[in-house]
C-alpha cells in the first residue's frame, strides 16, 4: 500500500518507519530541508530505542522516502497520515494552523478518493475541520478518519508493532476496510482495532493521557504523605499495585510527569471542557500539584542548607523528561536548574542523550560533562533527575571521592534507602525515610 506520512517529528518517523517495516510504501513530507537532507542520507533525528535499524533497513530497501514536496507525497498514496505539530496556544488550546493549512493544500491537490487520517492528537471536532478544509478545494470522495497514536517515547517501536488497541474513529465503512487491511499485521496476536466515531475516537487520546497523568500524580501526592507520616511510597506502591483494578504501572513516585504529551494533552482537555462549559476539577488539579511536585527536590534543598544555596555547586544527573529519549519538553530537570541558578547555584550535568537539546536551550550557564562522574568534581550534592539504568549501579567509591559531601537529593527513587545509607550518604528521595548515617559523618 502506498501511504503518506506528512510530518516527520517523533510519530511522523515512527510511524512511517514502521508502517514500511510491513512492506507498505511510505514517503514522508516535511517543509524542513535540512530534516529531510538527513534523512534521505541516513541520518536519523530523534533518538529511539530500536528505531534507526528500522530506519535503515527499510531506507536501504527503498520502502522509505523523504520529500518537501506535498503534492509529490501524496498523490500516488492511497492514505495520507498527518502527524503534524498541535502546539498549545496561550489559554491551553491545541493549536491547529499546521493541520488545517496541510489539509487545505491536500484539498487543491487531491483528484481521487483517499483516507486521511488525523495522527496528531487533536481536539475533539478536529475531523469535522479537516473535512471541511479539504472540502472547500476538492468537491470529489474522501473520508477523514481519527487514528490517534499511544506511543511511549523509549518504547514507541514496541509500542507500535505490537499495539495494545488501535483506536480507528469513522463511520465509512470504506475507510474502516482500508484501515483494516493497514493495520492486521500489527494485530495479528489478537489484541483489537477499535472502531467509533470519530469524536469518541479523538476523545480517547486526551482521556488515556490524562488519566495517567492523574495517577502519575495520585502517588505523587500519596509520597507526599507519607513523608510527613514516616511511611514508605514503595511499600504503599507494592501494596495497591498488586490489586489489579488499580495494576502496578504509573505508580512509581517522583518529581512529576513532563514530556511532549502528558502536560499539553491534560491542559488541551481542560480547555475543551471550559469550551463547552464544564470545569473538569480533577485535572486543573492535577496541573496544579504536577507544577509544585517538580520542584519539590529544590524545597528539599534548599531546607538541607538552610535556605541559602548561593555559591553552591551541583552535579545533576539526567536532563530528558524521562530515560530511553533525548526529549527535554517539560522535563523537571530543567525546572530544577532554572531554579537553583536563579539562587546563585552553578551546575555540572551528564545525560546519555539529552546534552545537545539542553545545550542549544541554556547554552553555556551551566556545565556539561563527558560522563556522569565527570560532573561531581567539587559538587556539594549530587541531584538525580532521570531514571537511566546507568545510574542505578554507579561506582559509589568515586562518587564519594569526587562530592565535596556524601550528600544526594534523589528525585527518582533510584538507589535502596538502608544501602545508601550504609555507604555513608546523607540521601533524601521522594515519599521514603532520609537516610542519615549512624555516626552523621557524611561531610567531608
């Protein structure tokens, strides 16, 4: 099957890549040559676990193609995704200029039926606005279908070869003989492709999202209280998540959820809802405490050292919102820095793949290293922002060296509290006991 993918951010490429991998014929349209320069080359430009051998593979197969050129893209396709940029405008709201300017032009190009499918998450009435665009320039059949996409950066390959559902939104029985036959393959062991409207369909992106980010934040606020009630997250996490109405994902504390998704899709929900008068309390909370929790390792902080961190040097591990992505949108790490540096705090930081994204946004106001060790010269604590594996097993001897004090503020939960604290740390994380060593000598 012939298919274009117009827009080649995160679910543009992901998609594209993987719908070739099944032996579809893609060609993916993006207005930035430079992007597309690289990506004709076989330069790929997000970072993804198991995504550029994919990538390759299908380039090197000629299943792949690249272009600037709308009309090249699409008129030999018989389906036409767009994964295009839904920004948030100043009040919350997607904003829909890409999507519906891309729709307009289809509309001037298109002389047969094809499927067009909103990837991008949308607001509800979104199809109903691309038809009309389309509309206005072509006068011939098409059906617009809501196909929204739950990919989990750091899994997304996965996640998109073997689906837990596809969501389809359309009542054209063509169109939904057309989406079968591209989505069997992926659904072959049997989990379900899920037809509805299209509203429903476009609803369900922004629910499942919020959601999460709902009970992201529940054990948020749960590590919150026990803190103050000498309790431990964990066991409390263990303890629910093994009932399987509540199942034991997204519940693991930290200091908050960012990303490209959760906090755009949460804050569009709540505008919708305002749009049509209803006041979705739940979420405006859920916004609120989410905003405070990444800042909550700077209250820790700044009580260890009394309110003063001016002239403090800290070594901060990880940047990207969460690990297996070099995606710094919303990450809390980079709450963190702006905070502390508004204090008179210096920084020196490591992560795997983020560097380069945090580099072209802060430039030189703080520091980046080689290595994750190469941050701790002289820092008066180590602070962990992100969970990468590489973190979890550190070579604690030259940690210990290489602090002026063996002191770490842990927003990940990433080492064992009574470990840590046998090494000799003063270690505070999020929802469990601080850990002080017996005979308090965790200063140099």
């Amino acid at each position: 099957m012939k298919i274009a993918v117009v827009g080649t951010g995160y679910v543009g490429l992901v998609t594209g890549t993987c719908f070739a991998d099944t032996g579809n014929d893609i060609c993916c349209v993006d207005i930035d040559v430079a992007k597309v320069n690289k990506l004709k080359s076989g330069q790929i430009t997000i970072y993804e676990p198991g995504l550029e051998k994919l990538f390759l593979r299908n380039l090197k197969e000629e299943r792949l193609h690249f272009t600037t050129d709308l009309e090249e893209g699409i008129r030999d396709a018989a389906i036409i995704f767009l994964a295009l940029p839904t920004p948030p405008g100043e009040n919350g709201s997607a904003d829909l200029k890409y999507v519906l300017g891309v729709a307009d032009h289809i509309g001037q190009i298109i002389n047969s039926y094809k499927v067009i499918v909103d990837k991008s998450t949308v607001p509800v009435g979104t199809a109903e606005k691309v038809r009309a665009a389309i509309s206005k320039n072509y006068s011939g059949e098409f059906d617009v279908v809501s196909n929204p996409e739950f990919l989990r950066e750091g899994v997304a390959v996965d996640d998109f070869m073997k689906p837990d559902r596809v969501v389809v939104g359309t009542n054209s029985e063509r169109a939904r003989k057309v989406m079968d036959e591209l989505y069997n393959p992926f659904v072959r062991q049997g989990n379900p492709i899920i037809y509805m409207d299209e509203r429903s369909a476009e609803l369900t992106k922004y629910a499942a999202n919020s959601f999460l980010a709902t009970k992201i934040t529940f054990m948020n606020e749960v590590a919150q209280l026990c803190e103050r009630l000498n309790a431990d997250v964990d066991m409390v996490r263990r303890g629910i998540g093994s009932d399987e109405r509540i199942g034991k994902r997204f519940l693991f504390p930290g200091i908050g959820y960012g990303g490209s998704c959760f906090p755009k899709d949460v804050h569009a929900l709540v505008n919708s809802s305002k749009e049509v008068g209803y006041d979705f309390q739940i979420l405006n909370t859920v916004m609120d405490i989410n905003e405070k929790q990444k800042l909550h390792l700077v209250y820790k902080i700044r009580r260890y050292f009394e309110g003063n961190v001016k002239g403090k040097h800290f070594a901060l591990w990880g940047l990207a919102f969460k690990p297996n992505t070099d995606d710094i949108r919303e990450a809390p790490a980079l709450y963190i820095i702006d905070a502390l540096l508004k204090e008179g705090a210096t920084f020196s930081v490591f992560d795997p793949e983020a560097m380069n994204n945090v580099r072209n946004l802060l430039g030189n106001k703080i520091q980046y290293c080689d290595n994750q060790y190469d941050t701790l010269k002289n820092a008066d604590a180590l602070i962990i922002a992100t969970e990468w594996n590489e973190f979890r097993t550190p070579n604690f001897l030259k940690i210990v060296t290489a602090l002026k004090n063996k002191v770490i503020f842990d927003g990940r939960n990433v080492f064992d509290v009574n470990a840590i604290k046998e090494l000799g740390f003063y270690y505070e994380s999020i929802g469990r006991a601080t850990a002080i060593p017996l005979n308090g000598n965790y200063h140099k």
